[in-house]
C-alpha cells in the first residue's frame, strides 16, 4: 500500500494552492491511482506523486500528463500551470530571507543593527584584531555579511575587503579587512594542525580582521595564548535586539517592498520574541511564511497564525517538507541532514557542518547517477530553505533548525553515539583518501572492532562509498594480518574493547547531572509540544477532529502556554461533533429518518449510505442505483428512501431490508432533489428538463407536472402542513404551488443568481433560500415578501436548514463554510469551519440540535449547534456576567436586549429589552434574585441623558420581571455594583458621578462625585473600600465608603477601562487602554505587580478562589493568567473581533467572555480532554500519527486506541 499523501495547506503558497487543486482533480477521477494513471500519462507513479506534493511546481509535461490521465482540460490546465509559475517566481521579491543569511547584496533588506555596525566599524578602526561573539541564531553572521562588509567598502574604496571561513583562509596581505565567519569551525572541523596553521596565519597577518565567534566556544580560545590575548583586545557582544532594533526588523523590509505589517503583528512578534537568545532566524522564517500567507499588501496576525507562530512555524516548514517525501527519501533526509550536524560535547550544544554532495550519493562524482533518492531530497530541502547550496557544498540554512526542529533534536538525541562514532570514521576515511589509501592509516583493533559492531548493526546503509571502502579494506587487513589463532585473541580485544567502551559510556552518562538529563528532556518536550500547539491551532479550520487531538497530545506532552492555549482554545470547538467517511467522492445530499437514529448521505460515487448516528456507525451501503446520486429522502414513516439522480429515475427503497422497490421515470433529465409530502403520501422531484414531478407513491404515477421554470429546476420542498410546494431553479426564482392541484400560486423573484436551496421553517411561516449570488433569502410564503437578505457567505450558498426550534438556520455553500444565523436577530451566530471544499447538503436532526453537513471531498461533518456560541445580540455583547449559583450566564449588548442562558443546555432562558438604550454593563446581585442592568448612550453622540439601571427579579430565570428602572444620570451608566448584603447598589456613569442607592426602596442615597467620566464601579468583599476608574484623568480612586472619602487616588499609564477585586480585597487588578494589568496593593495604594498581554485589553475578571485571572483582549483574545505568580498560564483563539467582556463561573471551571457572541470556555485541562476525546471518538490515526508525533509519543486518547 502506498503512502498516504501528507496534508496541504493551499494558503501556504502557489506551488501548494496547485498541488492541492491537482489531488481534488484526481479525486473527481474517482480517485484513480498513480499506477493506473502511470499506465496513461508516460510517466512513473513517482514522478505523477510528486506532481502533487505541494514541495515544487511540476513541470509543464507532467502537469498536462497529469491532468490528461484524471480527464482533465489540458489548456484550462495549462493556464493554471503559467498563473502559479508567475506566482512562483513574483515569490523571489519577498522581503524577508527566512532561515538564509544575510548577504552583501541584501544589504537592502537589512535593518535594526545600526548601532553595532557603527561599533564595530569604530573598533575596526582602532584594533588590528576585532572579536564579534554572540549565541548561535543572534544574527552574527548576517550582522558582518550585510552591515559591516558594504559599509567597510564605502568607507574606504580602496580598501580590499574579504570573507572567508577557517577552513579557506589565506593571508590577503597588508591593508586588506579580513572577515572570518563561523570562527567556532576552527574547533569543529579543523584538526590540531590546521587549527595551529589558522592560528598563526591571523596572529601573524598585517591585515586587520574581524572573527565571528559563537559564545559558547569562546572558551576554547583560551586554549591558544595569542588567540586568548587578541580576544582581550577588542570584541562586541551581539546580544538580543532592543525592542525598537527588532520593530525596525520587522517593518522596515515591508516597507521598503510597499508592504504593510500589521501593528498587532508586530506587536505580538516583540513581545514573544524580546530577549529570547537565537530568535532572529525564527522571526526571519515566521515573517516569511507569513509573507507567503498575506492578504493583499498586508502581513496579518491569520497569516502569522496560519504559519504556526514563532515557535512552530520553522517545525512546520520542516515537517511539511518531510511529510511529503516517500519512504525511501524520508530516510535519506535523515541521513542527509544528520551530516549536516556535528554532534554535541559535553560543553556545547550541536553545531552545524558543510559537507560536499559526494558524502550523500556515496560517490566521488557528483554528477553520477548513483540510481538513488539523494539529489532530489536536497533540492527539495534547499527549494524549503533548510539547506543552503553552494557548488558542491550543502549546509544547513541555520543552527536553529537543529533546536527548532523537534524531529530533528530527536534523531540527534537517539543517535548520539553513532554520531560520534561516524563522525570519527569519516575523518579517519578522508585522512586515508588524503595519503592514496596507505594500509598505515585504516582502522585496527578497538577503533575498528566499534565501528564493525555499528556497521554490522543497522547503520550500514548509512555509510557512504568511500567511508563502505575504508571499512571493508580495514576487515581485510585484519583478516590477513595474522594467524586463526591472532583472530581469536583478536575477538576477545575487541570484545574487551567493546565492553571497555560500553562501561566508559555508562560512567560518562552517569556523570550528567539528574538535573542535566531533565532539563534536557523537558526543553525537548517543551519544544514538541509548542509545535504541536502550533499544529493544532492551524489545522483547527481544515481538520478540527485532528486538531483538537493535536490539542491533547501538545498539552499530555508538556504543559505550556501555548499547549493549554491550544487545548481550551480547541475543547471550546465541541459544536464539531466528528465526521463519517464512507464516500469516495464528491456527498450531494444528506436526510435523517424521522426518529433522527439514523442519516442517509448519497454522492456521486453512487452509493447510498445509511449510518447510525448515535454510534457514527456506517450501517450500510446501497448501490443499486448505479449514477451520480443527487438527492436522498426518507419518507415520514421511516420505511422507505427514495434516491435520484443523473439517470432521470427516482428510486425507492425499503429502509428496513436495503432492497430495491420501484423506480419511477418521468423526467427527461437528471433529478436534483427528492423530498416526501408530510403525510407520505407523494414524492416530489426537482430535474434538469425545469419541471418538478409529484408522484403518487401508492400509484407509482405523476400526479402533476409543474411547469414554469425557465432553466434547470434545483430544490423542491413541501410546507410542513403539505398543503404547499415550492420549488427553485437556475432562472433565479422560486415559485409556489398548490399541492392537491398543481396550480401555481406565486412567484418569488430578487436573487440575482441561481437559487440551488430551499427550507421551510417548522411552522411554516419563513421560506428560506440559498443562491449563487452568496446570499441567503428569508420569505413570507404566504404573502411573497421577502423579509430579509442574509449576507455573509463568500461564494456560493447551495444549501440551507431550519434547526428544530425554528430559532437557528444553517446554510453552507462554495466557500468550505457552515454558516448559523440567529433568526430572532438575524445576526451571524457562528462559521462552522472543518470543510476542506464545497459543501453541498444540510440536514438537521428531526428533535436535536445535531446539524449533518456533506462536502465535496466525500466526507458528512456532524455539528452540535447548541455548543456554537451563544447568539442573541445584533450587535457587539458589551456585558456577560454568571449567576451566583453557576447555573445562569447572562449576556447584554449594543442591541438593548439581555439575554439569560443556561449554561449545562447552552440554550435561551429569556429576554428582556431595555428601555433605555443600550446595555453597557450587568451585576447578579449576591443572592442571585437581582440583575442590575446599566444602561445609555454616550450624550455626546446622542444629545439624550437615556441612562438608567434596571433591576431584573430572576427568580424565575425563565420568567425575568423588571421590578424597577432607577434614573437620575445625566450621562451614560457604565457599571453598577451590590454591596455584599445587597442593600445597596452603587451606579458609576460618563456624567462623572457615582450614585449610591437603596436597593430595596429604589432610591438614591447619596452621589459621589468624580473628576472625570466614570468607566466602572466595584465593591471590595467586605464592603468597605469602594473602587471607581476615572477614565479620561487616568485615575482609580479608592473610596471609604462608609465615610465617602476618598482613601487614595491610584494614578494609572492608560485610560483605565475595567477594575475587579481579588476575593480577600488586598488586592485591586486593574486594565487601561494598554497590554498591561496592573495589580495594586489596596492597603497601601501603591502596584505590587505587571503583566502584558500581547494585544490592547478591554476587560478582566478573578475567580471566587483569587487563583485566575482572566482578561479580555481587542486582538480577538483571552488571557488566562496567575494572579499569584503574574505567569501567563494560556490565551485562549476563537472569537472573531475584540473581546468586550469577561466573567468567571463561581467553581472557577467555565470563563465567558464576549464579542458579537459568548464563548463559554472550560479551565479545566482534564475535562477538555475527556470532552475532546469524547467528541472525537477516536484516537490520531496511523498516518497523522506518522506526520505530527515522534515515534515515542503515548497514545492521545488511549480508550479509542
């Protein structure tokens, strides 16, 4: 069996977009094999597979044999093929290099590092011999190619500049700059002599030079006084970028390419990247990929995220690379890229190393055709930027591949040994060529008795020519060398050697440190699993079953920020309830039988395939209808299916059996949709010859013909009373028909393209339609009128479904989204993202809020739709606040409405509008009886003082009662808070005032007055300290409130927006229009601690035990933070515009927070697991297992296993 094709992300760039539209072509084909279409195309299975393995562009020959093989249009093809090479090549004018380093003509390209050019100039200017030192990854080398070189030359023209390496230098004479990089090779790959030569040269040279060294081999130098001494002399530490020095990285490039970096972008890169050691070639390599995934002219943060983010993006790269290589040539990448790494010491971290091609092929000539996969495994990793070619040299584009690079560190970690020991062989086998192969330089005795028990081992076909040659003449040496007798002793030397060398390994490895070993492994672990967080969140759109299992794996594998972030953030995800694949192509149309037990889905396979949805369990599959199946049905009574399709005929069979019981002709042209009237008795179909057939089922015989369309008649529907028909087609209309006649009764016109889908409301009282024009229509079927026009899809809408209590629609189309509308609001509730391709079919479950959705890739999507977000609002949510008990959430917004939800079913309790404007904040009182609802509109903008407080009775959740509405605000009210006992109610407003009321009698007490407009309002626990943000005089005042004086006025960077007490009052946290919260000591007035998030926040909140804090950012985030420590624990991705509100359920378990909608998101890692595992039904297959996990990772979802 062959391997499975890697996945693709057609975003990622124009050779993917083409690879991945070459596999849907081959899909369409019925999923023809490489081997059958080899037979057609004059090309290998190989060559075909590679065509579309997204790592290059084919060639034009093998795209048309390609496309010829799958039934393809050549010249549609060929135009495709032109557009992505022009694409292609417009990807050399990126402004960012990636992982390749800086040189003298990217001096262009080059910024942030302005002051130590100037340093290091200055340096060069007084000192014959100047040290540039810094970690590996700190830009050394790029700092020296592309700064330092081209300004040498424009200082002084007449002055000869040369570069050079340890290994080629030579002495360019008095008056010349020399600039030696990658100095660390002198101690890596030069031997004692050659070392002692270099050394030398430079001490003895009269040109002046400049070194780069990494850090961690300056010790080495010490070694050579003259070296040591020349070191003392002058150096420049390259340390880490300053925050501007790194902006100016980022920005600078796009700029000067007529690019656009998002703020936020930037933003977001300093902070996860500021003073981390080696993070420039990962910035460098995320801001390319983020490049490739640009909008327009803009670098955005989707981008950025798509590329899996700082820490995963370089990890992706690599990995998609090797995915997409076959067996074989996934073991030469290994096998080529572990020459590329000079093994670890005991006191420095793996290195890189060039090596020449003939190293790979295993032959001196590299231009022979040595029948293997060599040549093109590196073309392919240098087309990705892991290696860099330079003639016959190749060498890893950079030293942070090794640590970045999960899969890679790992072969290092488990061939560790080896490493070493073939690293001495190559050496020794150079050494051997060097002298014409005298006998005097082989491998004898314990050297050779080591690399024998290697070789004969499983590490054989690792060796090349050369090296396989040393090693045979060395057995052939030994083996003449003396007597059977001599071989004997000569066995048990090695064997002593053997066990010699085993015992000095073990006391070497005993001496490492137990706290040496774990934080090895926990920096490796640390590692996979932000790749894998990086991994899941970039799949979540595309594969979210996969995705959420990548979630868990990340988190069970370590857990970090971005695992937690990745696992809560993807656990909130359970409106996907898993997928049933049982098609090989293209789903048209999927029904559920009445009780919901069980869903029908057909295709364009022909088959006809009945699942048990309780258990996903494919139950049969039909293929006695053999044509591409547009359409499925099952009559009311369950008994009976009926199918069509292309070849005219409608087909039913019994449900119970699988057996075939008539089929009905009448149409001239292929059926497009089947449906039963309500009571059973007829069967209604829609065809392309633009007439819809009611057939009298009992009969087998048309009851009417209904005729009137002037095209292709795509959907058919019955009203839920069945005394009505309607049906829609590509003349753009829908039309309404008398069932028990067959006269036409009206017809509905205003889309501006084919109408391809049609749905009844339960009750009857809206039509809703789907279109090619991108919308969604809703319509009174009784009058005509259309009520509303839905916009929101991106390309077609094909289907649409009424859930069973009329209060959600669903639609989908051709732009890979399911789409849920809140009908009462009309507003998007939420996109359903996990299609991959068109999605052509909906069903709801008859009596739950399970949606089916099938899609052209042959898979049928099952949703949830109660776990989207709660809807409810028009407009932006701007309040959400928990009941005391838990049970309740209750969210407000722009809109004036306030809805209650429960929070186990996720479903609407009730709403209640208010009167007087829109909904600024809400504040369950302590007993839970009370919601106070803070009201009004800017009078700035209005000129009307709306501003009140409502106070809602919930006891009765169900049954909300306004029991009184408190005014006297002149301004907006902001926020409004209880006391403890609840008696009285403090109101903060843009008026400036804070008043204070009786919140029993509804009467105002007193009103403290503030400087400027007041943003928010809070009680300490105890009721004694009253807190107010004065937003426009960046103040927080603290209040004693029994006394109403001011105890201190906390003077505050930003405008401060939101404040909340911790639960035993010491401790006030406040967010301004910042990224900062600030956490402030109550007693003494004064910050005890600051922690940023990465976007501006707009709003937080502590749970009941003061352990969480939870923030709310404008980049469409939250924060889940240590309020004890100020670590930041996760940052939960899901909303779509900025995060308005935040609140904690009282058990600390569930956080709400708010933009258009409410998320309600678990804390509780163990329960998004079981969820996760739950929802999913599965563990990772074989193949994402393969493709995302080490070989050594533990089962996900260990129960599904």
């Amino acid at each position: 069996m062959g391997r499975t094709e890697g996945s693709l992300d057609p975003d990622a760039g124009p050779v993917q977009r083409f690879a991945h539209e070459l596999r849907l072509l081959r899909r369409s084909a019925n999923g023809i094999t490489y081997r059958a279409m080899a037979r057609q195309a004059g090309y290998s299975a190989v060559v075909l597979s590679q065509a579309a393995a997204g790592a290059r562009l084919p060639t034009l020959p093998v795209t048309l044999a390609y496309v010829t093989a799958c039934g393809g249009d050549p010249d549609e093809w060929e135009r495709r093929w032109r557009q992505a090479s022009a694409d292609v090549a417009a990807l050399a004018t990126s402004p960012y290099l990636g992982l390749a380093t800086f040189e003298e003509t990217d001096r262009d390209r080059f910024f942030g590092r302005d002051r130590l050019i100037a340093e290091i100039l200055a340096l060069t200017a007084r000192h014959r011999f100047v040290a540039v030192v810094g970690a590996s990854g700190a830009g050394k080398s790029s700092l020296l190619r592309a700064g330092v070189l081209p300004r040498l030359r424009e200082r002084d023209p007449a002055t000869a500049v040369a570069l050079c390496t340890p290994g080629t230098l030579t002495d360019p004479g008095e008056g010349t700059v020399l600039v030696v990089d990658q100095f660390e090779e002198l101690f890596t790959l030069c031997d004692a002599r050659e070392r002692a030569r270099v050394i030398a040269a430079l001490m003895g040279s009269r040109a002046r030079v400049i070194v780069a060294l990494r850090a961690d081999f300056y010790g080495r130098c010490a070694e050579h006084p003259a070296l040591a001494d020349a070191l003392c002399t002058a150096q420049v530490l390259v340390g880490p970028m300053t925050a501007d020095e790194l902006r100016e990285a980022i920005v600078a490039p796009a700029t000067a390419a007529g690019l656009v970096v998002q703020r936020a972008l930037t933003t977001r890169l300093v902070d996860e990247v500021l003073d981390e050691p080696g993070g420039l070639p990962m910035v460098s390599h995320v801001l390319l990929e983020t490049w490739r995934r640009r909008r327009g002219r803009t670098l955005t943060v989707a981008g950025y995220e798509a590329a899996g983010g700082v820490h995963g993006a370089l990890a992706r790269t690599a990995e998609q690379v090797y995915a997409a290589l076959s067996p074989g040539q996934a073991t030469t990448a290994r096998r080529v890229l572990l020459r590329l790494v000079v093994v670890p010491t005991e006191d420095a971290q793996a290195t890189r190393r060039p090596a020449r091609r003939a190293e790979f092929s295993g032959s001196d000539d590299t231009s022979e055709d040595t029948g293997d996969d060599t040549g093109t495994v590196v073309e392919r990793l240098a087309e990705a930027r892991l290696v860099t070619l330079d003639g016959d040299a190749v060498d890893l584009a950079h030293e942070a591949l090794i640590t970045a690079w999960p899969r890679l560190a790992g072969w290092i970690r488990q061939d560790h040994q080896w490493l070493r020991v073939h690293r001495n062989l190559g050496e020794a086998t150079r050494a051997w060529e060097e002298v014409h192969r005298d006998p005097g330089a082989l491998y004898r005795g314990t050297r050779l008795a080591m690399v024998r028990e290697w070789v004969t081992g499983h590490r054989g076909e690792e060796l090349n020519a050369a090296e396989r040659a040393f090693v045979a003449a060395s057995v052939d040496a030994e083996r003449t060398a003396s007597s059977a007798e001599a071989r004997r002793r000569r066995r048990l030397r090695w064997l002593a050697a053997g066990l010699a060398t085993a015992l000095l390994v073990v006391t070497a490895l005993a001496g490492v440190t137990l706290a040496q070993h774990t934080e090895a492994v926990a920096t490796r672990q640390t590692a996979i699993s932000r790749q894998l967080a990086a991994e899941a969140l970039a799949l979540r759109d595309t594969a979210p079953g996969t995705a959420m299992l990548l979630g868990v794996a990340a988190y069970r594998t370590a857990s970090t920020p971005e695992a937690r972030g990745a696992l809560l953030s993807l656990a909130s995800y359970q409106v996907y309830q898993g997928e049933l694949s049982g098609h090989g192509n293209a789903v048209s149309d999927v029904a559920f039988r009445r009780d919901g037990a069980r869903l029908a889905s057909v295709g364009k396979d022909g088959r006809l395939v009945v699942w048990d949805t309780r258990r996903r369990a494919r139950l049969a599959t039909l293929t006695a209808h053999r044509t591409w199946l547009r359409a499925v049905a099952y009559s009311p009574d369950g008994h009976t299916l009926a199918t069509g399709g292309d070849d005219a005929d409608l087909v039913l069979w019994d449900a119970g059996t699988g057996e075939r019981v008539a089929a009905l002709s009448g149409h001239t042209d292929r059926i497009r949709d089947v449906r039963f009237s309500p009571d059973g008795r007829l069967v209604a179909t829609a065809g392309n010859d633009r007439t819809a057939v009611l057939w009298d089922r009992a009969a087998g015989v048309a009851a009417h013909r209904l005729t009137g369309h002037r095209g292709v008649v795509q959907a058919v529907v019955f009203s839920p009373d069945g005394q009505r028909v309607a049906t829609a087609g590509a003349d753009r209309t829908i039309r309404l028909w008398d069932t028990a006649t067959g006269r036409a009764l009206a017809t509905l016109t205003g889309h501006a393209a084919a109408v391809d889908g049609l749905a009844f409301s339960p009750d009857g009282r809206l039509l809703a339609s789907a279109s090619s024009d991108h919308t969604v229509g809703l319509w009174d079927p009784v009058t005509g009128a259309r009520l509303a026009t839905l916009s929101g899809h991106t390309d077609a809408a094909r289907a649409v479904a009424f859930s069973p209590d009329g209060r959600t629609l669903a639609s989908a189309g051709h732009d890979d989204t399911v789409i849920l509308w809140d009908l009462p609001s009309r507003a998007v509730r939420a996109r359903l993202t996990g299609h991959t391709n068109n999605v052509y079919a909906l069903a709801f479950h008859p009596r739950l809020p399970l949606l089916a959705s099938g899609e052209e890739q042959g898979r049928v999507l099952l949703w949830d739709v109660d776990r989207a977000p709660l809807p409810g609002h028009a407009g932006t949510v701007t309040a959400t606040a928990f009941s005391r008990d838990g049970r309740t959430v209750a969210t407000a917004g722009t809109d004036g409405t306030v809805a209650l939800w429960d929070v186990a079913g996720r479903h609407p309790v009730a709403t209640v509008r208010s009167t007087t404007g829109p909904v600024n904040a809400l504040t369950f009182s302590h007993d839970g009886r009370t919601l106070a609802v803070a009201t009004g509109s800017p009078r700035r903008t209005t000129g009307v003082a709306d501003g009140g407080v409502h106070l809602l009775d919930v006891t009765d959740r169900a049954a909300p009662v306004v029991r009184a509405t408190l005014t006297g605000h002149t301004d907006a009210v902001r926020d409004a808070a209880f006391t403890p006992d609840d008696r009285t109610l403090a109101t903060a407003s843009s008026d400036g005032t804070v008043a204070v009321w009786d919140a029993r009698r509804h009467t105002r007490l007193d009103v403290l007055p503030g400087d400027e407009s007041l943003n928010s309002v809070e009680f300490s626990p105890d009721g004694r300290v009253l807190a107010t943000s004065n937003g426009n005089a960046h103040q927080v005042v603290l209040w004693d409130f029994r006394a109403r004086a001011r105890l201190a006025t906390l003077t505050h960077t930003g405008l401060p927006r939101e404040l909340a007490f911790s639960p035993d009052g010491r401790t006030l946290a406040t967010v301004a229009a910042g990224r900062a919260v600030v956490l402030w000591d109550v007693e003494r007035g004064t910050p005890v601690r600051r922690f940023t998030h990465h976007d501006t926040l707009n709003s937080l909140a502590f749970s009941a035990d003061g352990r969480l804090l939870v923030t709310g950012g404008a980049e469409n985030t939250v924060g889940l933070w240590d309020a004890v420590t100020g670590a930041r624990l996760a940052t939960l991705t899901g909303h779509t515009g900025p995060v308005e509100a935040v609140a904690i359920a009282p058990d600390g378990r569930t956080v709400a927070s708010a933009d258009s909608t409410t998320i309600l998101w678990t804390t509780d890692e163990n329960r998004a697991i079981r969820e996760i595992c739950r929802v999913v039904g599965r563990d990772l297959t074989r193949a994402e297992r393969s493709q995302f996990l080490p070989d050594e990772h533990p089962r996900t979802c260990p129960a599904f296993a």
